[in-house]
C-alpha cells in the first residue's frame, strides 16, 4: 500500500464555486468563489496554471487574511492554500 494522503483536485477553466477541502487548479482566468459558511480548519488549495494574471479568489463575505477584499492572483505561478481560522482573520495563506 503506497500511504500518503489523498488529494481531491479539480481543474477549472470557467468561474467556479469552491468546495470546502478541495485544490483547484486555474486552467484559465476565472474567479473562484470561496464558501459563504466555512467552519474553522476548512481549505481551499489553490495553483495558477493559467499562464495569466488575472485569477481571483472571492471572498463571498468572509475576510482573507483579515481584509474584507476579494484576493487577485497575480503570479504565474502561485500555489497556496487558504485556511478558515475564524471570523477576524478570515480564510488565510498557508
């Protein structure tokens, strides 16, 4: 048995709603829209694969890294992934 853990992974090429403990891989620029309810430890993983600039990760009223702004990806090649840790914070990079 190889181990290791399992990884759900989803490309996408149009704007999308994302699932709580789901990697995305942006094909093209979109916006992926992050979940409205999220409980504390839930993610979202994230890598641009787009060859462009101008993905963007929707907050959809929760805060990103304690701002109440929608997050532009703006590396060709960024790779992360946003955590729920609360209210203040909001989703934040890891």
């Amino acid at each position: 048995e190889g181990g290791g853990d399992l990884f759900n992974v989803s490309g996408i090429s149009g704007n999308t709603n994302a699932i709580v403990n789901t990697d995305y891989a942006m094909l093209t620029g979109l916006t992926l829209t992050l979940p409205g309810t999220p409980a504390i430890n839930d993610y979202v993983g994230i890598i641009n694969l787009s060859n462009t600039t101008t993905g963007v990760v929707a907050r959809n009223g929760n805060n990103i890294m304690s701002l109440a702004e929608d997050l532009v990806v703006n590396d060709y090649n960024a790779r992360f992934r946003l955590v729920y840790i609360g209210v203040a914070n909001g989703w934040v990079i890891f």
